[in-house]
C-alpha cells in the first residue's frame, strides 16, 4: 500500500543552500566539460575524428574545434540570456543545464573517422557549437541562482562558491585524463578511453538536473513579473542603458581568463617544448594552479562580504600587474620548484578575481535585464582573455624572438584596463534579500 507523499517545507535558509548547491553543480559540469574537450582535443581528437594524411594538420583542427566553442559561448549568452530576463532564470538555467550536459553526453558516443568518414567531424563541430551555446548562458544563470537566493551579507561568499566550481570542474578533467592515460596508455586513450570522461558526466548531469528542479524561481524574476515590469528585448536594453557596466565586467573577467589561459595553455607548450620540461610536471602545475585558486576562492568571497566587491578586485588587479613579471622569470629557470611557485602563486590570484565577479556583476544590472547583461559581458570577456589570450601570447613570443616579457606586458596592460573600469564604474544596482512571502516547498521524496 503506497503511502501518500506531502510536499517537504523548506525554510529559506534551505533553500538558499539548495540554490547554491544547484548553481554550483551546474558551474562544475560547465568547467569540466569545456576543458576535458580541450584536453582531448590536443590529445587525441586529430587521430579520432580527422584523416591522418597529415598529422600536423588534423592536430590543429582538432584544437579547432575547440576553439569554435569560445565563438559560440557569447551567442548562447545573448540569446539564452535575454530569454533569462524574459521567462525566468529557472527556465533557462534547466534548459542550458541539459543542453550542455546532453551534449557532453552524446559526444561519448559518437563514431570515429575510421567509421564514419568526414560525417565524424562535421558532427563534432555541431555539437561542440551546441555545447558553446550552452555554456554560454550557463555561468550567469548559475551566478544569479546563487546570489538572488542568497541571504544578505552572504551574497559574496555565495557568489564566490559558485565560482569555485571552475577550478573543480578543471580538477576533475585533468584529473580524469591523467588518470585514464596513465593506466590504459596513450594507444587506449585514442581507441576507446577518450569516450569515458564524457560518458562519466552524466553523473553530475543528473545532480544537477534533480537539485535545479528542487529550487524555487529567483525572488528577483519573481518581483518583475508581479511589477509586470519586464523589457522587451533585455539583451538590446542593457547593451544600450548599461555599456560601461559591459564594459567593466568584459575587461574585469578578462584579466582572470587572460592569466588563467597563460598559464593553462601557452605555460604548458612553453614549458614542455621551449623549456624541455617533463609534460607530466607541468599537468601537475596547471592542476596546482587550480586546487590554490580553489583554496582561495570562497576566502576572498567572504572577504569581499566584509570590506566589498570591488576592494578585493583593486588588490587582485594590482597584484596581477606586478605578478606578470615575475612569474615568468620564475618559470625561466626551469625548474619542477620555480615552475610550481609561479603556478601556485597564479592560482591564487586567479581565484581572488574570479571569486568577486558573480556579485558584482549582479550589482551592475538592474534584475529586468540583469541576466543579459552579465551573459554578455562575461562571455566577450571570455573570449577576449580565454579564447585570445593564448594565441596573443605565442604571437608575442613569436615577434620578439622567444622574450617572454611581452607576454607578461599583455597581462599587465589587461589588467591595468580592468582596474580603471573596476575604479571607476560603480555598482548602483541591489540585489534583494531573498526571503519569499511563503515557505518554500520540495518535491516529495520517498
């Protein structure tokens, strides 16, 4: 005899922790999904989906491919987003969850050039263009998840574990194709292995499916459609009203992306080929960059609920235009100490940026296109800092004979841009506590 099920009442701090649970799942999917396709793109994808009457060149449209996601994140953030703004952050977050996770999914599966021919390729850039889309409005709805549910003086920090899902998702990726490389080989990886990661994903899809179901509306979306108060196209309204604002959260997020690309990229070909480096050494690097960000990152969150957003931007700003020098003479010598110092340090300053953004960049907006907004200026900024930055840094290096120094210029001219813009645009918009009228309710649980 089956019992009847009541809905669950949640009090508004659970479903503040809900909300965060929900958003903070969604951001490590997000993470690991985009870097384990980069790393396989390197590693093995100019073998699996492209002929190999030239090696060299399969290799470099498969890393293509990749960046044809970077491309494809600000077109999600600006549809995806105005309809944000338009039918709900929970609407949108749910649908970009499993587009995203769904496509993840679905490249485990699909069939090699070996099979299928030139199909395997053009199937690949579909969907890596699809997840791009997806991912694109992704990062802000799960930021705003967090931080219009969160209660006051914990938006910060709220917002800051969000963030510390990047580091997460890189941890796991790397972590994941190491560890897959290491006990079938490189000969298995690209036979068979490479699909593993990909499939494992739909642990966490699932997750994150069930926890964004569970969570209530924004309170924020909630207070627009009681004002009827919504914008016609948000998208057009905040590029318009609020460019400075766009602005500020491009270059701002940009300084991150630029450091972090550096070092997760062009460090690891400068290092492995230029240097002579072990390459395992420097994985073990990068993912010491990610676990010291991942330290940081909800401290400096909590710090920033304490003395703000935008003073802990100005420290990190500044730390980063006099870090870009050093880090590279750290990294010159050679050596498994200087190298890990010089990515350790990185870290941290990666993760005292990116920790304030999601706070602040709410604050930038009003709520009716707060989601646009922020969609499009963190993408651009992703794309400038992220899908740029390598390739600028190779160039430079390229132009100037090997010199590092002009590498360590860009970073600092980035960051010099970001701090003017996080000095001088001020956040003027608030972000209300997130009490609702009325308890909250769970789905019945068995």
């Amino acid at each position: 005899m089956n019992r009847p099920h009541h809905p669950r009442v949640l009090t508004k701090q659970q479903m503040s922790t809900r909300a965060l649970a929900g958003a903070t799942i969604g951001s490590i999917l997000e993470y690991y999904d985009f870097f384990v396709f980069g790393t396989l793109s390197a590693l093995v994808f100019g073998r699996v989906f492209f002929p190999q009457d030239n090696p060299g060149v399969a290799s470099l449209l498969a890393l293509g491919t990749f960046a044809v996601g970077f491309i494809a994140r600000p077109l999600g953030g600006i549809i995806l987003g105005n309809f944000g703004d338009r039918i709900g952050r929970k609407r949108i977050l749910l649908f970009s969850f499993m587009l995203t996770g769904g496509v993840t999914l679905i490249i485990g599966f699909l069939p090699t050039y070996a099979q299928v021919g030139v199909v395997a390729p053009i199937l690949l850039v579909v969907l890596r263009v699809a997840q791009g889309v997806g991912i694109g409005a992704e990062w802000s709805g799960a930021a705003l998840l967090a931080v219009e549910h969160a209660p006051d003086g914990k938006r910060g920090f709220f917002g800051s574990v969000v963030q510390a899902g990047a580091p997460i998702g890189v941890i796991l990726s790397s972590g994941s194709v190491a560890l897959l490389t290491a006990t079938i080989g490189l000969e298995q990886l690209v036979e068979w292995g490479w699909r593993v990661p990909f499939l494992a994903s739909a642990i966490l899809l699932l997750v994150g499916i069930w926890l964004r179901f569970s969570v209530d509306e924004s309170p924020e979306f909630e207070k627009i459609e009681a004002a009827d108060d919504k914008v016609k196209v948000p998208v057009w309204e905040a590029v318009r009203r609020y460019p400075a604002q766009i602005l500020a959260a491009v270059f701002i997020h940009a300084s991150d992306a630029t450091l972090g690309l550096v070092v997760g990229v062009f460090v690891l070909g400068y290092a492995s080929n230029v240097l002579g480096m072990d390459p395992t050494v420097v994985l073990l690097a990068n993912i010491l960059s990610s676990v010291t960000s991942l330290i940081i990152t909800p401290i400096a969150g909590r710090l920033g609920d304490r003395v703000g957003q935008r003073a802990v931007l100005v420290v990190g700003l500044v730390a980063l235009v006099l870090w870009a020098f050093p880090m590279f003479l750290l990294i010159g010598t050679a050596t498994v100490g200087g190298l890990f110092l010089a990515t350790g340090i990185s870290g941290l300053i990666i993760g005292t940026l990116f920790s304030q953004q999601a706070t602040l960049f709410a604050h930038y907006f009003p709520p009716r296109v707060r989601y646009s907004g922020m969609s499009v200026g963190f993408q651009l900024g992703t794309v400038l800092g992220g899908g740029f930055g390598p390739v600028i840094a190779q160039a430079l290096t390229g132009a100037a004979n090997g010199a590092t120094w002009t590498v360590s210029m860009y970073i600092a001219f980035i960051a010099v841009i970001a701090l003017v813009f996080t000095i001088t645009v001020k956040p003027r918009h608030t972000v209300s506590i997130a009490a609702p009228s009325a308890p909250a309710t769970a789905p019945a649980t068995r």
